[in-house]
C-alpha cells in the first residue's frame, strides 16, 4: 500500500492474510473492463493517463458521461469468479474530478444478482449515511495525498449472483439501479482490486 502523505512512497511490510488480487488491469480501466453495455443503461467514457495517481505516475484513468441522459449509469465492471458464501473485498483509488461520491458495487443493481452497494463521499472522505444497500460486511474510506481516497467495501457472495466489480461516478449518495448524468462529468479512478479473504 503507498503512504498517504507521500507520493509514491510505499508503507513497507504489510502483514496480512494471503490474498490475490484477480482485477487483471487494476490500473487500465479501459482495457478488459465494460463500460457501454448493449442494453444502453451505461454511458460510461474511459480516458487513459489523466492524473497523477498515488504512487506519482500520470496513470490514473477518468470515467465520466459520454452523453446527458436520465436513468443512466456512469459505471466500469470486471467479472471474476467466487466460492458460494466467501467473503471478497473491492477496493479503488478514487479522486473527485466532478462528482463528489463513488459507488462499488457487485452488477447495476437492476437485475436479480445484485448482492450490494456502497457509496464513498470522494469530497471530504466520509461513508456517508444511508450509502449502503443489501450484503455489505464492511466499508472504509482512507485519504491519500492531493485529494486521493482509497474507497473499500468487503461483502459475501451468495451463489447465484453477480461476482463483478462495478465502479460507478455518482453525483448524489444514495445507492440506485440508475440516475440522471451530465456530459463529461466523472471521478478519477487508479489501482482497482478483487481479493477473496476467506
């Protein structure tokens, strides 16, 4: 993990669990990642190399609105597989760029998969009240240099359902199938993992 106050700069030895991230292109969003789905809910756009992320790279990625639409999703997913009833943690670097709150959650939340959602306050680094629907075990919102959080959630997976990550830009706080969005208007996102903890 980077030090919050440094760019760049590593923490050291991290003694945890055994974990495997499976997210392939953690820091490529726009690569293996889905972000315009064929039945027109999502109006994501993906930009590569935008900012500079928290290890002091220009490689942070932009997800923002291709079009101005309601009922529209401004969201990126990765699919992975998972043991019925294991526990799994998502976890994103994200940095307002218009939107002052970021989603994760397993699908779109409009189809019988979805297990949960989460919204992180990416303005002033807060879980806000109210931002989580369904299965979520546990959240955590960490601030990082120039304006970086690292948003967390873990969750158990239900056979059945939906094991994808989903990274949504959102313009308001609460967890919703879709919402009304505005050309161009987006977070800034690095460094996406899926690890299964037990």
């Amino acid at each position: 993990d980077y030090k919050s106050d440094v760019p760049g700069s590593t923490r050291g030895w991290l003694i945890e669990e055994t974990s495997t991230n499976v997210c392939s292109r953690s820091e490529d969003f726009n690569t293996s990642w889905v972000y315009n789905l064929p039945n027109g809910v999502n109006v994501a756009t993906v930009a590569d190399n935008q900012a500079i992320s928290p290890d002091g790279n220009q490689t942070a990625d932009t997800i923002s609105a291709s079009s101005t639409a309601d009922n529209k999703i401004i969201g990126t997913r990765f699919g992975t597989t998972a043991a019925n009833e294991s526990y799994l943690t998502y976890s994103v670097f994200a940095k307002k760029k218009d939107h002052d709150f970021l989603e994760i959650s397993n699908d779109s939340g409009a189809t019988a998969g979805h297990i949960f959602s989460q919204v992180f306050n990416i303005s002033n680094g807060t879980i806000p009240s109210g931002g989580a629907s369904g299965n979520v075990y546990a959240a955590h919102i960490t601030k990082h240099i120039s304006g970086w959080y690292r948003c967390e959630v873990t969750f158990q997976y239900l056979s059945g359902k939906t094991p994808e990550m989903w990274i949504k830009s959102r313009p308001d706080n609460v967890p919703a199938a879709t919402y009304s969005v505005i050309t161009g208007h987006g977070t800034y996102l690095w460094g996406a993992q899926m690890e299964g903890n037990k």
